[in-house]
C-alpha cells in the first residue's frame, strides 16, 4: 500500500477559523504533542521510539518557530500596500507557519485516537512526524534569517532594502535550510487543497523526467520501462522524491528547464484548451515583420524611427496570436465575401484591444501554453486579443525579447485594422516575465514620447533584477511551481554577465537619441534626419562593435525625424542589422568549461615561469583531469536527508548514438500499426499520441512578415524549431550530464544587468509617474510578491491609479492551473474583472459576487 498520502488536509471550517491561529489554540497542539510523547516514551520498539523522538524534535521546534514568528509579527502591518490589502513577504511567512501549526494539530490528533487501534500504522505515522520536525526546522532557519538579518535592514516600510549583497550571500544562506522537507509529505501544505494533488502530480512528473533524462543510454524500449518504474517509485515514496527534487532543482542547467517546461507545448496539450474551454471565433497567427517601425509621437511634432530587433542574432519575423470570441471587420484571415456568407455575423472593429505577454521566466512556454486563461479572456470581455511570442533566452537574451515586443506594439499601432479594433483604448497585459516585459515597454513608450498603453493588467510580476535577498524571494525555497534554483538559473539566463563583464553593460537609456528636448537621455539632441547606416552610426553606439551590443538595448538608437521630412528620410533611415558573432555570449555556463582546460590555456598565456611553478600546475593539471573523469565518468551524486551532495557509483552503460539512431527511425512504425487495428474513428487520437511522443510542440500556420498581408507564409528557416522527445530521451547522456553544475558553482562572480528596463523599480521617477492606471495581481506565497508591493507603492506615491490584489493560497502561476482548480478559476475571473476596469467595460457581475464563488 502507498505510504505517502500526503499532508493532512483539515476540513475548510477549520481552516477558516485558523488563518492566524490564536495561542490557545498553539497551546493546544502542545497539549497533544505532549501527550503523544509521553504515550510513546515507554514503547520499546523501534517505531515507537522513532515516534517519540519525532514529537519531542517537534515541541522543541514547535516553540522556536512560534516565538520567532510572534516577533516578526509585531512588524509586518509597516510593509502592507494598505489596511484593506494586507500582504508581503513577512506576513507571507507568518502565515505559512499558521498553517504549519493546523496540520501539526490534525496530525497530533489523528494519533491520538488512532494509536491504540490494532489498524495503527506506526510506520507511516513515524514518517508524517518525523517529515513535521524537518519542516519545522526549515522552517527555524529561515525565520531566524528573516528576524536577525532582513527585519533589521528593511527599515521604514521599505521590503527591498537598499543594501550591497552578493549571490554568495544568497546561496550560503540556501545552504544551510534542508530544503527536501518542503517537497516529501509536506508538498505544499501552505496552499489550496484542491491544489495539493496537482501540485504533487507535477512533482512525480519532475522528479521521473529528470531521472530519464540524465539517464545513462539504452534502447527504446529500456527507457520506456525506466520511465513506468521511475513515475511509480516517485508516487509510492515521497522521501525519494523529495530527494530526487532537491538534487534537479540544485545542478540541473538551464536547458533541462526549458526541456521540462515545454512538455507543455506537445500537441496533446496545446490541443486541450481548444477541446474544454471556451470557443473562439479567431485564432489566428499573424506574423508581424522584424523591420524598422515609424510611429508619430503623441504631440504629433516629429516621428520616432524604431530599428528592427537585431541582438544575439539576425532579425527575424515576430509571431503573434490573435484570439477573439467574436469576427470582426478587417480582421486577418476574413476571406472575400465571407461577410455575406449564411450563418456568418460580421461585428464592427471593437474600440479596445489586449496585448499580451506569456510568462515562462523568459525562457519557456507560448500563446499556446497559455491559451487555458487567455481564451476566458477573450470572451469575457468580448475584446480582440493579440499576444505576443517574443524569442526565448538563452538564445535570445535580454534586450532581444524587449525589442521585440517594442517592435510589434508599434506594428500594431499602424495596423489597428488587420486586427478588428480601432485602438481608442489599449491594454497590456502580462504574467510574471511577461508583466516585466509590458512594464518595460511602458517605460520605453513613454521616453520616446510615443502613446503608451491606456493601462496595465500585471500578474506575479518581477520589477527588480537583483540578486539580493527579501522575505517574499526566501518563499521560493518552497515553491513547487518555481523552486527558487529555477528561478534564479532563469534570471541568470536572461540578464546575467560575469562580474568582470558587468561594468561593460550600459543601460538603454544611456545611448538612446532623445525625440524631444524634455528627454532623461544623457546624449545630445538630434535635431534632423540622419543616416544611421553602419559607417555613421554615432559614437554613442561604438560599443555595440566590441561584442557588447549583446547586453545593450537594440531600441536604443531611436531617431527623431520631423513631419515635413518623412518622405525624404524614408530612403536614408534604416535601421541597424546588427549580429552578434559566434561565440559573443558572455553567459556561458561554468559546467561547461574543463577546468583543466583553463589551466592550460592560462598557463599557455603565462609563456614562461620558474621550474618548480610548472611543475605545480602540471600536477594540478593532473589532479583536475583525474578529478573531472571520476565526476564525469565514474562518480555520481545524490543529496542525503541532511541535503548534502554524497557522490556514489555511477552504474549503467551508455549505448552508441547509432543504436539511438535506428530506434528513432524505428518508432513511427509503432503508431501506425495501433492506427491500422483502431480504424479510422481513431486516428486523431493516435496521431495526436504520437505527435506528443515524438515532438515538442505544435505545427504553428506559416506566415509572412507583411503588414498588408499578415498572413502569408513565413520562410521555412525561420520557424523556430523545438526539440523532440526523442531527440531528448535517445541522445547520448553525456551530453546532458556535461551541463550539471550546483547552484553556488554556476552563480560564482554573475551578476545581472542594471538597467532600468529591465528593473522598472528603477526608472526615473517622472517616467513613472506618466504610467496609466495599473491594476496588479499577486499571490501571498509568490517570490515576486515584495516587487509588487513595492512597485504598487511608488505608483501610488506619484499619484497613479492603481490596485493591488493579493490572492490567498495560491501559487506563482495559478492561471495556467485555472482548469484543475475552483480556488484558481476565481482567481483567473478576478483578473478578468480588473481587465474589464481598465478596458471601462461595465462589469456584468460585480466584486462580491465573484468573491463569493
């Protein structure tokens, strides 16, 4: 019988009268606590005494945990938003340890009255408390960290306190809380019960893919066992799991992310919003062209000239999506005559308009991916929405995807028409990288003088790049959506340098021309039309020829052109085509370089030395190559129940890449000899079976990059290409394990941009102030939930419009979990409500109503 059944889940009665629980009610759980310890003192066995241990570890960090917590909560009403939006980071940790102490209780409880039943499962009960005191010890540490070091530093109400601090802060820190307590039997306790099955499902799904997909070579038919008996081993032991979490969240690479993440693009999954949610009049693709863009200005005195996306590589076309419940005039893809047609309702251009960004930590997911809340979206507010696929890191680091999605707002504000509206009333919107991105562009617009957006719908969105420690970035440490490892190998990924490089970087702004005399920018003024080809591009922009453009913004050179000379400009002024050149990242990852190579090539450089110093680097040399075999080759690790790296045998043989070959080719005939047995009445099924099994990812409709004609068909070799599942599961392992490296290792010496694009906390106060109404949507347990907070403040203070909503019990990204959940669907119509506010759409069922749910 599985012995995991994970945490106890009280009735929602209890758990209603219990959000902060009271001291007597505390004194309560140390009534029982005490009674079971005293019950099973004088049992000899070995259970029983496991069981003893575990309550009398429990009490004691019971105590600890309530007294820490009691002194952090006389503080936490300075860091709210308000008194009717109470919420941060400290509270947040309040009340995990309030929800902590009911399980405990429904624990005790249940022992009590069941341990002199002759049906009592000492053995799982040993396990539930003993999983309890790890947490609970978690649990000490962070709240020591939170009352000895943050309290005392976010002073004044301020949640990101002002201070230096370096990623080996950060990660020294991680290293002493034992992580793998927050991912076993106690798998999100904090959040939502209809969640918690969800949740663990997603984390036997981590764990059995990590395994396969490090796994050492074999044939087909080998992993396809591995895989039942990983999957079934994961839902069977949780302590196993756990441990399997805590070592892919600690070496995994940014590349296993983006594999693991993009299981959600297979075709069986990008079909099933299509299949059980809401239908839409249009889902159409509309390529929007990567060329230079000129939009008026709002004071109509000149026109702003914006380059095409050219960093980290040569430009490319921008596929978006447009998704409308209803068809509208002029909308793409509305064939001749279709007007007339019989049972065909053609609806006038809609005065509104969303755009919209995916999250994925700016390096997985799509429009597709996200479909399961955008088609809600679109029919609820019955406004076209187009939503943008903006290039992905670590290919396309930041600026490119800023550029991008810069590029095809300003598309859209040319060619409202294509799109069924008229423009009067635009509204952003933007989940977690996405809200960044939408944040972003608002700060650009609003520098160039360009229209802004009429609003901003942000969800859980990130508003300061830093590697610096806060109360609400600590509750990633348990997040099973987002670990905190993923988190920061995603910034890193998007916006990080080397240290040496960091000085190297300049911030947008710097290099950007300004279009009117009440620009921020520090370079001179260009007062008419130039030529920016490359033999003139100005000085400003001489760093983008030293393989630094990669970490400037390619919006930078902006040029300004006055109304009577756009037709004599528009055959000069041509935007810059950039490419960077092979090998120009400067975000390599540690694992990937041999040390032993770089001793080598630094003691090749040296030329020359005394005898003894060579032969000092020829044993090293020697040491690091004997070393990096036996970790590559020989040795491989786990993480132990103290959470340290214990290196052990690597067992397994790898197969040659020509027998994965065969299999590959092999496979198809599988599929469709279940095709030919199940008949025609079963082919879709099967192929999209098979479309799963064999690639990640959905067959996107080619279009051409034309703003006449959206909707041609783009160029082969520009459609981007994902990786299949057998080119995952069947390529040689060693080329997946080559890329390990623990966490500490990878962020020694990185640091991430400064630029306040990219950190809008940081932008210029009069730029912040010219931001429309902002309406922000949060979770109390999200690592984000401080920027927020902090973000809505400043707003506030400049006397911009703005919401903050903080929804209880829910995780970073509860959008895309809208389906499986009640407590998230009323989450994903309180969005909707706040889109409606910004849109000026009167609201069909108001605030109570929805709360109510």
């Amino acid at each position: 019988m599985a012995d995991d059944v994970g945490p106890f889940e009280p009735s929602r009665t209890t758990l209603l009268a219990s959000t902060e629980p009271s001291q007597s009610i505390f004194q309560t759980v140390l009534h029982l606590v005490e009674d079971n310890t005293q019950h099973f003192k004088n049992d000899d066995s070995e259970y029983g005494q496991r069981l003893y241990s575990g309550f009398l570890v429990l009490k004691e960090n019971m105590d600890r945990v309530m007294s820490m917590s009691e002194r952090v909560r006389k503080e936490v009403h300075q860091f709210d938003f308000d008194k009717d939006n109470p919420g941060n980071g400290f509270r947040s940790f309040n009340n995990i340890v309030d929800q902590a102490i009911v399980s405990v209780f429904e624990l005790c409880k249940q022992v009590s009255t069941s341990r002199g039943s002759l049906l009592f499962r000492k053995g799982h009960f040993v396990r539930e408390v003993e999983a309890w005191s790890q947490t609970m010890v978690s649990l000490v540490t962070l709240l020591e960290y939170i009352d000895t070091v943050l309290l005392p530093r976010c002073e004044d109400g301020s949640l990101l306190a002002d201070f230096s601090s370096s990623p080996n802060e950060l990660m020294e820190m991680l290293n002493t809380i034992p992580q793998y307590s927050f991912y076993g039997r106690c798998l999100g306790f904090h959040y939502y019960p209809s969640l918690r099955k969800t949740l663990k499902y997603l984390n036997i799904c981590l764990s059995a893919f990590s395994e396969i997909y490090y796994a050492d070579g074999g044939s087909f038919v080998q992993r396809t066992k591995n895989t039942v008996m990983s999957s079934s081993k994961y839902v069977v032991d949780a302590e196993l799991r756990s441990r399997r979490i805590v070592d892919v969240v600690q070496y995994s690479s940014v590349d296993f992310i983006k594999t693991f993440w993009s299981v959600a693009e297979t075709d069986i999954m990008t079909q099933l919003p299509g299949i059980v949610g809401p239908a839409l009049a249009v889902t159409q693709v509309v390529i929007v062209p990567c060329e230079e863009q000129q939009v008026v200005k709002m004071d109509g005195t000149a026109t702003v000239v914006i380059p095409a996306p050219h960093s980290h590589f040569e430009a490319r076309p921008i596929t978006c999506h447009l998704l409308s419940a209803q068809l509208r005039e002029g909308m793409v893809g509305l064939k001749p005559g279709e007007k007339e047609s019989k049972g065909v309702t053609i609806h006038p251009p809609s005065d509104y308009l969303l755009i919209h960004c995916h999250g994925g930590g700016f390096v997985t997911q799509s429009t597709k991916s996200q479909e399961v809340f955008l088609r809600e979206w679109a029919v609820s507010t019955g406004v076209p929405m187009l939503s943008i696929d903006y290039s992905l890191a670590p290919e396309a680091r930041y600026p490119r995807p800023l550029e991008e999605v810069l590029t095809a707002y300003c598309w859209v504000l040319n060619n409202f028409k294509v799109l069924g509206t008229t423009g009067k009333k635009i509204v952003l919107t933007g989940d977690s990288a996405g809200g960044n991105l939408i944040t972003g562009l608002t700060v650009k617009c609003i520098e160039l003088g360009i229209r802004p957006a009429d609003g901003l719908f942000l969800a859980y969105t990130p508003f300061l790049f830093d590697l610096i420690p806060s109360p609400a970035r600590l509750l990633a440490v348990m997040d099973p959506m987002l670990p905190l490892g993923f988190a920061l190998r995603c910034l890193k990924a998007y916006a990080g340098l080397p240290s040496e490089e960091s000085s190297l970087a300049t911030t947008p702004g710097d290099a950007t021309f300004p279009v009117s005399s009440g620009e921020t920018s520090k370079a001179p003024a260009v007062s008419e039309p130039m030529d920016v080809s490359t033999s003139d591009v100005p000085a400003t922009l001489d760093i983008n020829r030293k393989n630094v453009h990669d970490s400037q913004s390619d919006t930078e050179s902006f040029v300004e052109v006055s109304e009577s000379d756009v037709k004599e400009a528009e055959a000069l002024v041509k935007s810059p085509s950039f490419i960077s050149e092979p090998g120009s990242d400067t975000l390599t990852t540690v694992s990937l370089t041999s040390e032993a190579s770089k001793l080598e090539d630094s003691s090749a450089k040296k030329g020359s030395g005394s005898n003894s110093q060579k032969s000092e680097e020829k044993e090293e040399r020697s040491r690091r190559y004997v070393t990096e075999f036996l970790e590559k080759y020989v040795l491989d690790s786990r993480t132990d129940k103290q959470g340290r790296k214990v290196p052990i045998l690597r067992t397994g043989s790898e197969e040659s890449e020509q027998e994965d070959e065969t299999v590959l080719f092999e496979a198809p005939s599988v599929s469709a000899g279940i095709t030919a047995k199940l008949g025609k009445a079963k082919d879709a099924v099967v192929s999209g079976i098979s479309a799963g099994l064999t690639s990640i990812g959905f067959k996107r409709k080619e279009m051409d990059a034309s703003p006449t004609s959206p909707t041609q068909p783009e160029p082969e070799q520009l459609v981007r290409k994902r990786p299949s599942m057998a080119e995952i599961f069947l390529s040689p392992s060693n080329m997946r394990r080559g890329s390990r490296c623990s966490l500490s290792e990878e962020f020694t010496g990185v640091k991430l941009i400064n630029d306040h694009y990219l950190s809008p906390l940081n932008a210029p106060k009069e730029v912040l102030a010219k931001f429309p109404p902002c309406a922000l949507l949060t979770v109390e347990y999200d690592f984000c939930l401080d920027d927020d907070i902090t973000m809505a403040k400043i707003l506030r203070d400049l006397n911009v419009p703005v919401t903050v909503d903080i929804l209880n019990r829910l995780p970073h990204g509860f959008l895309s979990l809208s389906m499986v959940s009640q407590e998230a669907h009323v989450g994903c119509k309180k969005a909707i409500y706040r889109i409606k506010q910004l849109l000026g759409i009167e609201e069909e069922q108001n605030e109570t109503e929805i709360a109510s749910e």
